[in-house]
C-alpha cells in the first residue's frame, strides 16, 4: 500500500527544487520519494544495528550470569589487541 506525504515549502523553493530535479531528468516527486527511500533505508540500517548491539549486551550479561565470563587486566588486554594489530600489519605487508 502506497502512502501519500505532503508538506509545505514556499513558492521560490519549489520552483527551485523542480528547477534541479529536471536538470537531473527527474520530477520534484521523484527526488523527494529517493530521499525518503533513503532516509527510510538509513532508519533500516540504524534498527538493525541497534538490535545487534541488544543481542551482543544481552548475550555478554547471560555470560556474565552463568560464570563463564573470563577478565583480563588492562595490560594484558592492550598487549594482545597490539599482538593483534601486528599480525594484521604482517599479513597487508605480503
């Protein structure tokens, strides 16, 4: 089901806007109906993401809960993400 969106610009913006969508061979209500694809797609994004990170927090406290969570100190954690970086570092140089 297709849904109709106005809303209100005055006259000298209009006429702009139309000037610039024919430019580009396209109408007013095609570049209005790609930018609200666009920002509807970028809402997608962000949801999606968002849920993602609800499953990653959830799943870290359920470990957390059951015992199974391992920690490490600071040092250690900085020595092993730099071990890391270094073996990446390695493998782009080849």
């Amino acid at each position: 089901m297709e849904t109709r969106i106005q809303f209100r610009v005055d006259e000298e913006t209009k006429r702009l806007a139309q000037q610039m969508a024919e430019s580009q061979g396209r109408t007013l209500s095609d570049a209005c109906r790609e930018l609200t694809e666009q920002l509807a797609d970028a809402q997608r994004k962000a949801q999606s993401h968002e849920i993602w990170l609800t499953e990653q927090v959830n799943e870290a406290f359920e470990k957390y809960d059951s015992g199974a969570s391992v920690f490490i100190d600071n040092d250690t954690a900085k020595a092993q993400i730099e071990r890391f970086k270094s073996s990446i570092r390695g493998k782009n140089s080849q």
